[in-house]
C-alpha cells in the first residue's frame, strides 16, 4: 500500500509538466528512505533537468541514497540529450531500489535505462499503475508507437445537435467558461489544426488569450489556396503550417506544405512526426472531423453541447466507435470526454 501511495505522489507531481515539457514526457519522482519521503521532483520544462535530478537534488543528506527506493513515473533516460541520463545518475548514487510505471518507448531509452541500473546492482520493480502512468503520457505513447501524433477532436454543439449555423457561423454554442477551458487545453497541446472553412468564416488566431500558457504551432488545411493572406493565420507574423495541393514554399512565418490528394492526410500525419509534433487539438469544421472520423484517425474526443438550439444549422459529427469516458456540467454546457475503442487497444 505505501508503495502505491509514493506512486500515486509521483504521478501527481508528473502532471505539474503538462504543457511544458513536450516532446518530453511528463515525469514525476519520489525518492523513499525507511517509509519517509526525502526527495521528489519532476521534469518542468522541456531542455530542463528530468525528474530524477529534481529529486536526488532535493535529498539532504545524498548518504540515505544508498538505502532509498526511487519511484518514478517512467523508465529513467539512458542517453545524453538536452540532459544527461538519470539512469546512470541513480546508478552512480547507487540507490537500493527503482519502481517505475512504464518502460520508455523512445527507441533511445526502451529498456536500456532499465539495464544501466540493473548491471550496476539496483533493484528494479515495472508496472506498478502501468495503465494510470500510459494514460498520463498517452500522447508520447501513441507518438513513438503509433509514428503520429495523439488527436484530440474537440467541438461544441447545440442541443438540437448543430454545430454551427447554416452560413457557418459558429458564435457562440459554449459558455464562457467552457471557451475558457478550451484555451486551458490549447496551451497543453503542442499543434491546433482547422480546415479551410472554418478558417474563412470565424478568421481565429487559434492561440491562448485566457488562460497562461504556450501557443500551439498553428495548422491549416487550405487545399487550393483560397483564404485570403489578411486573415490572422496568415498576417501575424506567428507561425502557421498550411496543408495544400499546390506548393511547398516559406512566406515569412507561413510554411506551406504540399500533400498528395491521394494520401492528404497520411501526408500531414507524417510531416508532424519528423516536427516531432506529439498531440494536435482539432477545432474544426465539420468536413475535417468527418473526415478524421472516417479514417480512423482520432484517439479522443471532447464535445460540449450547449442548452441552445439552432432549428436548421451544419450537423454535429456522428460520433462512431466512441467509448464514453467521463460527462460533466459547466454551467449549462454538458462536457462529454470519448475514446476511440479501435485505436486505444492497438
């Protein structure tokens, strides 16, 4: 039960990294001597120490270590990045015990962390809250395993099931509060993408105005190149990705990128991987969900309906495979969280 409970403090402490510390993983650590914590810690922001230092760096008294137990979160790394590897800073301090959630993926780590602490003589425990310590990096999983980012399909719609009006005016279904968790889960993510329409009719900066945080790298689908150069996306002088079927060129902070009809979105999976973009929040329109929909390529799903009604408007996705995770209220707006069955068991 205690080491259950120092785990359960571990991955707590991981999740302060949320939004920080990307393409990194979220990292939470708790150093135990005689059932009384003496170090913690956790990776803070990406290109700082890992979680690992934070804690051994918190320990008074570095003599305890040798009789200490190391829970972390994650394997502890095993090559020099930004930062040398925790593996063999535990190792050098050769601490009795290391408990950890999941093996790291990253084909630079997978394992060898693991056998840089075994060969120096120290116990090694896996899977303790193997599915919590997968759940909290979900994103990083999917990207290493699955070569593409995590997608989040994020819409609201009324309560007669539109998502927006028949001229494509979407403003406004959600309440004040829920377009201020949006911006909350804009600055956690590392890429927002909306198709053509959308960018056309609402002209959305798509970056974090009320809540603190990082702006995502903004992305747009525009196959032929028709929104106009003054809309936000394109005159602000912050960066943008727009996918599209006519060019590959650079145009101050826009960078256009040309897909193949054929294989448009395979193609945009791809060139987020090698930008090492992890997770991409979808704001829209109804066509690019659909879409996402129908290929399979979504992992999560986040809907508020709104108390308002429209009569006539554009539909609501059909939402297909989905598995009902959570539903709560934010003062008339109902929050429903879904998972994709197919993709969250492969």
């Amino acid at each position: 039960m205690n080491d259950e409970l120092y785990m359960r403090r571990a991955l707590d402490l991981a999740v302060l990294g949320r939004g920080r510390v990307s393409p990194n993983p979220m990292v939470g650590c708790v150093i135990v001597h005689n059932d009384r914590v003496i170090g913690e810690g956790w990776h803070q922001k990406y290109g700082g120490p890992h979680a690992e230092v934070h804690a051994v760096s918190s320990v008074k008294d570095k003599k305890l270590l040798r009789e200490s137990t190391v829970f972390v979160t994650l394997e502890p790394c095993a090559h020099h990045g930004k930062t040398p590897p925790c593996a063999s800073l535990l190792a050098d301090h050769q601490v009795k015990c290391v408990v950890i959630c999941n093996r790291d993926p990253n084909p630079l780590v997978a394992g060898k962390g693991i056998a840089i602490l075994e060969q120096a003589g120290i116990k090694v425990e896996e899977g303790l809250f193997e599915e919590e310590g997968a759940e909290l990096n979900r994103r990083f999983f999917t990207f290493y395993t699955k070569k593409r980012p995590y997608i989040i399909l994020k819409w609201a719609e009324t309560a007669d099931g539109f998502i927006a009006r028949e001229n494509y005016d979407s403003k406004w279904i959600s309440n004040a509060l829920s377009r201020k968790l949006v911006h909350k889960w804009r600055s956690e993510e590392d890429a927002i993408l909306v198709g053509k329409q959308t960018a056309k009719v609402d002209d959305p900066a798509l970056n974090v105005r009320d809540w603190s945080g990082k702006n995502p790298l903004r992305l747009v689908i525009d196959r032929h190149l028709e929104l106009p150069p003054t809309h936000k996306l394109f005159s602000d002088g912050e960066p943008t990705v727009c996918y599209n079927l006519e060019k590959t060129d650079n145009a101050g902070a826009v960078h256009y990128s040309q897909c193949r009809e054929e294989k448009f979105f395979g193609d945009i999976m791809e060139d987020l991987y090698r930008k090492k973009i992890q997770s991409v929040i979808v704001e829209g329109g109804a066509q690019i969900l659909n879409i996402l929909f129908e290929t399979e390529l979504w992992d999560e799903v986040r809907r508020f309906r709104s108390e308002k009604t429209f009569g006539r408007g554009i539909s609501a996705p059909d939402l297909r495979n989905a598995e009902l995770i959570s539903r709560s209220d934010f003062t008339g707006d109902e929050l429903s969280i879904f998972k994709n069955q197919k993709t969250s068991r492969r």
